[in-house]
C-alpha cells in the first residue's frame, strides 16, 4: 500500500451507523541543528545536506539545513537512524566530520 492513493466515496445512510476503516501508515521523523564552531564561536549552518542512514549503514535519505540551521527528514519507518552531514560537502568547507571536531 506503500506510495499507493486510494479514493473512498461513503455512502450514506439516515440513522444507521456505518464503519469506516482508514489504513493509517506509522512513520518517523529526525530533526535537529547544524551548528559548526570556528575560532572558537559557534554559528548555526544553513544549506548543509544532510544524510540520514539506517541501522544497516545505507542511505535512505538527505536534505537540507535551512538558514537558521535547522533540518527536518519526514517519512522513515520507525527504527534507528544515523544522521551526519554530507562528507563531499563537509570536505569541500574544509571540516574534519570523522573527529567530529567543530560539528554539533
């Protein structure tokens, strides 16, 4: 049922009640803050992707910091997720995101 839209017309029925089942599918969210600290101030960091990788160590998805830093991912199965910034990105601002060193 995954990704699938289904139309539902309800016909009515004066005084008798009627059951309607509603599919309802349960999903996760991760949200948080990029904050990188140079010189020893901190700066929340906006346009930094984001990946989020499940317990497997695989990718299953990315987006992006807004101004204020902040970041939000909607739509993950219920599980544990691990979330860094993008090591291409993080390479090419000059950070070292293994150490975690300056990343918040």
């Amino acid at each position: 049922m995954a990704g699938e839209n289904h139309n539902i017309k309800v016909y009515i029925d004066p005084n008798y009640i009627k059951t309607i089942e509603v599919p309802v599918k349960v999903s996760a969210e991760v949200s948080g803050t990029v904050s990188m600290v140079r010189k020893g101030i901190k700066k929340d960091q906006g346009k930094i992707t984001i990946c989020i990788y499940d317990s497997n160590s695989k990718l299953v998805g990315k987006t992006l910091s807004e101004s204020d830093g902040f970041f939000s991912f909607l739509g993950l199965n219920p599980g544990t997720y691990t979330v860094m910034p993008d090591e291409n990105q993080m390479s090419k601002l000059k950070n070292d995101i293994k150490s975690g060193k300056d990343i918040y």
